[in-house]
C-alpha cells in the first residue's frame, strides 16, 4: 500500500471512530435527559398522593386517630418534597425525602385495611371518589419509581462501557441513583 492509501484509510477510521464517540455521547445525554424526566415526573405523582391522602382526611370519613396519622405523614412528604429541591445535576431524591415517603406508605398501609375500606363504603353519602384517588395515585407512585429505576438503570448500563470511561463521554456529570423507598398499596387497594 502506498502512502495515501495508508493515509486514506487512516482518515476513515478516524471518521468512524468520531461517528461513533459522537453517536454515543449524544445517546448518554438523552439518557441522562430521560432520568431527569422520570425523576420530575415521580416527584409530581408523590406530591399528588400526598394530597389525596390529605383529601381523604379532611373528608372527614376516617376517625380522628387514623386522620391524625395520615395528615402526619402527608403534611410531612409535602414538607420534604419542597425541601428536597431536585437538582438538575444530581438527578436523585435525598434521604429525608426517600425516609418521608416510606413512611407515607407505611401510615397508609396501617390506616386503609379491608375492614376500614369496608367501613368507609358502606358510609351513605361517602363516594368512593377520595378512596380511588389515593389508590390510583399510588399505582401512579409505583409506576414513577419503576419507569425511573429503570432509566437509571440503562444510565449506569451505558457509563460502564469502556468507550464511555476511557473518552470520557460522561463528562462530570454525577451517577445517577435509584430511588427507594416503600411504595406498596394497602392491601384493601390492591384488589
């Protein structure tokens, strides 16, 4: 081979290999997009069951002790929600926040039983309206956390790749993390 043949293929694989780190930076960056989104979007369906679960106690269709526990833990997930500002760059919920909405999920779990859900529609003049409001909004909850486990998940997948790690595709954005914390329906709901 001569020396613009050697030249000519040298310039092509360049070309290929430029096509490629540009290929794959620019998939890293919509996947670091898409956590962003999932994250936004989880943070809107868990401020919504906060609320549905303070509609439900304000209704006035719980006893007294059972709102008390309820309006707690609600008014304490809104609290964090606005505490826990969602930066952009780390692209995860803090402690507090995860801590708080476990323990959202778990006065839920302990105040909505089967007896007490049996209780509550056999109330004249109660509809069901609050009751499935607090449930589809925590089916939306764990659809959130799902759909955002899973984008970090495809995140972390991409950035252990060697090609990702050696040209630094990445840059200094922060490893994603997944969010957990309890998210299971009470069991009245899950039917």
């Amino acid at each position: 081979m001569s020396t613009g043949e050697w030249i000519g293929v040298a310039l092509v694989v360049l070309v290929a290999l430029g096509w490629y780190l540009s290929y794959s930076a620019a998939r890293l960056d919509r996947l670091h997009a898409r956590v962003q989104g999932t994250l936004a979007a989880l943070d809107a369906q868990l401020v919504r069951r906060a609320e549905a679960t303070l509609e439900l106690v304000s209704s006035g269709a719980i006893d007294a002790a059972t709102a008390f526990i309820l309006a707690g833990a609600a008014s304490d997930s809104l609290a964090a929600a606005e505490q826990d500002d969602l930066d952009a760059d780390l692209l995860r919920f803090g402690p507090e926040r995860e801590s708080a909405e476990s323990d959202l999920t778990d006065a839920l779990v302990l105040a909505l039983t089967p007896e007490v859900l049996a209780e509550l529609s056999s109330k004249p003049g109660f509809g069901d309206d609050v009751v499935s409001r607090v449930k589809a909004t925590g089916l939306r909850v764990q659809l959130g956390r799902r759909f955002h486990n899973d984008a970090v998940t495809d995140v972390r997948r991409v950035r252990r790749k060697w090609v990702v790690r050696v040209f630094r595709l990445a840059g200094h954005a922060a490893m994603p993390r997944t969010v957990e914390f309890a998210d299971e329906l009470p069991p009245g709901l899950r039917a």
